[in-house]
C-alpha cells in the first residue's frame, strides 16, 4: 500500500487476511467515517453484496 494514512490500513488489512474471514464477516463490523478502513469497510459490503454507496 502507498499514499497518505495507509499505515490506518495495514491493521485492519493484517486481520482481515489473517483471520480468513469472508466479505459478510467484514461487511457487519463497523467502520469509523471518515477513515481510510471506511473504504476497506465499504469493499467488503459491496463484496457481501451489500454496497451502501452505488455508483
């Protein structure tokens, strides 16, 4: 990852890979606004099938 405030996401992204979840897991975790994990937060809810913005 490179660009301002990834170091926010290194974390959140280390447990998600380590914790072998699946987008639904993530997509019901909560997600501070307006965070770099937002967009993290936001991937996995369109992954779940659940987008909350449509573009």
């Amino acid at each position: 990852m490179v660009g301002d405030r990834m170091g926010e996401q290194v974390g959140e992204a280390q447990l998600i890979y380590n914790w072998e979840v699946r987008p639904a897991d993530v997509a019901q975790l909560i997600h501070a606004d307006p965070t770099q994990n937002e967009a993290l937060g936001e991937a996995h809810l369109a992954l779940a099938g659940k987008p909350l913005h449509t573009y």
